[in-house]
C-alpha cells in the first residue's frame, strides 16, 4: 500500500483504463444493480451480521461432534478430498505479484471459513424443506436464492472481519488470495462432513468403503467453492481501495459468486442425465462436467488475476516494490 493506495493506483498517470483492475465505476446494469442493493443492505447489515454470529453459535452449541474425523483413515480422506482445491489456492497465491501474505493471517481465514460453514449449513437445513415444498423450481429457488447467497456470504465474512483488516491486506489482488483460502476452509468441513456421514459407524470395512467412496466426489466439489469466493474476495480488495463506492462493489463481488455457486449447483442433473444415456459412469459424466464449468469460470479468474498482474509489472518495472503502509477505509467500521 503506498500513502493509502494500491501499487498500480499509485503509478497511475491517468492514461490506462482500470476499470476492475483497481477502480471503479457504474458501467454496466449489474454495476447499477449493485448500487441499489447496496443503498438498500447499508441499513441493516450490522444488524444481519450480529443475527448471523448469533445463528452460528446457536448451530454450534447443537451440533453433533464430529469424532469419527479422528479415525486415521478418514482423516487421511477428508486429506486427500481437499488435494484439489488447495491446489487452486496456491495457484491463486503465487498469482500474487506485491508482497507474501504472512501465514497467521491465511491461517486465520482458513479457519474461519471452516467455522463460518455451520451457518451456512444451519439456514440450508433450516430452508432446504420450505423450498422442497414447491416441485422442481423449488429446488432452483433454493440454489439461487439461499444456497449460493449464504454460502458466500460466510466465505465472504471470513475475510472481511479480520484479513480484510490487516496492513498486509494492501493489494486488491490480496482479495483474491484471501477468498480462495475462505472457499478453501468452507470445503475442508463441508468435505469433512460428508465423509464422516458416509462413514457411519467406526468398522473399518465401512470406513474404507463409504468413506473412499464419497472422497472423489468430494474432491471435485472443492475448487469450485475456491473459485466462487476468489472472486467476491477480489472485488473485497477492490472495494478497499475504493472507498467511495465500496459497498456496491462488494455486492457486485457477490452476486458474481453466488451466481456462479447456484448454477452449478442447478446443472448438477446435466451429467447425471448425460451418464444415463450415454452408458458411461455417473462420476465420470459428472468430472468431465466439473472440468468444464470450473475450467470456464477459473479461466475467467485466471484472466482477472493476469490483468492485474500485467498491469502492475508495466507500472513497477524496474522500480523497487512499495513500502506498504496502513490507512483505514472508510468500509473498516
């Protein structure tokens, strides 16, 4: 951070266009659209996030343990479930050309992705039978409108209360990092859970069984929910270091995130379909519709992330790098 800006705002000569890079304005309908959820959440978010801290303690103090994660074999594939996705995040953190993130702030972050989960999973369960109700739509009513949301929300949330509030948080491409760090938390648990319910009982038959069953289908599920929070998390470093027109640019962040969240979870029936009359295995179908639709959306990512990368190359060519310093946005209450 240079005298409270971003590296590549602080050699900006007015000459490049860095709309989405390191600035922003109102250029598109969902950029309008963001305005005006903005002006609309500004009121009662605090109030939303304190009902949201109250929510995960209540779902915390009620959940069932998760003891069987213990059992050696079972973590080793909670491990192995999770293989793809950090694979994500340390490309999205080598992507970082400013400075090293330290390690006790992806640490915290990583874990209040995972701690975050449980409200996730709270309103899910709590909202999943309401929208059950309704055939068909209901379910793509309930990706759309809960699912995708909430999920990203509290991925969103384990940045933004605590990373978010770093000096070292001092790029907008550190959003990115640190989002991709909360997706990556998110899923550890979420995997975690999946494969401890799998499980069930502690005989070794079953844990090797249902447990090495349910973890490759728990390894491509991963490096979406990285995908999804990397982007809310780069406009969260947008946002930083545009004060004036922060809150709408996290919504845009957001909406970006959930929408991509909820669609995949929507189009989950392709390959099943696609297996069925094709002959061919349901994981299968189902990985190469994965490699697909994260590689569309990561590709996306990986250019947003490039942009950046090549702009603040051609502004700190041969120069040293910036001595960070620390200035408190306005977004920072």
């Amino acid at each position: 951070m240079v005298d409270g800006h971003d590296p590549v705002q602080a050699r900006d000569d007015g000459t490049r266009d860095l709309y989405d890079v390191t600035a922003w304005e109102v250029r598109s309908p969902l950029d309008g659209i963001a305005v005006t959820l903005y002006r609309v959440l500004r009121v009662t978010g605090k109030w939303l996030l304190v009902l949201a801290s109250v929510g995960i303690l209540l779902w915390l103090a009620s959940r069932t343990d998760l003891s069987r994660v213990t059992n050696p074999v079972v973590a080793g594939f909670t491990l192995l479930s999770i293989l793809p996705a950090l694979a994500l995040v340390v490309f999205v953190w080598r992507s970082d050309v400013t400075s090293a993130e330290p390690i006790s702030l992806l640490a915290a972050t990583f874990a209040l992705g995972t701690l975050f989960a449980g409200f996730a999973a709270l309103v899910n369960s709590a909202l999943g039978g309401v929208f059950g109700l309704v055939p068909v739509v209901g379910t793509i009513w309930f990706f759309y409108l809960v699912v995708g949301p909430v999920e990203e929300t509290v991925k969103w949330l384990a940045v933004r209360i605590y990373a978010y509030r770093s000096s070292r948080f001092d790029a907008v491409i550190d959003g990115a990092v640190y989002g991709a760090v909360a997706g990556l938390g998110f899923a550890t648990i979420e995997n975690a859970l999946y494969i401890t319910d799998a499980v069930g009982t502690p005989v070794i038959g079953n844990v090797l069984g249902a447990g090495g069953g349910v973890t490759p289908l728990r390894a491509i599920a991963g490096p979406g929910h990285v995908i999804y929070s990397a982007f809310a998390g780069y406009y969260l470093g947008l946002a930083k270091f545009n004060r004036d027109r922060a809150g709408p640019i996290v919504i845009k962040g957001l909406l970006i995130a959930a929408l991509i969240h909820a669609t995949y979870n929507t189009l989950t029936f392709v390959p099943q379909v696609a297996a069925a009359v094709l002959g061919v295995p349901t994981f299968v179908a189902l990985l190469g519709f994965v490699v697909l639709y994260d590689g569309f959306f990561g590709y996306f990512l990986y250019r947003k992330l490039a942009r950046y990368r090549a702009t603040y190359r051609a502004f700190y060519a041969d120069r040293a790098e910036p001595t960070p310093t620390t200035e408190r946005t306005e977004f920072e209450d």
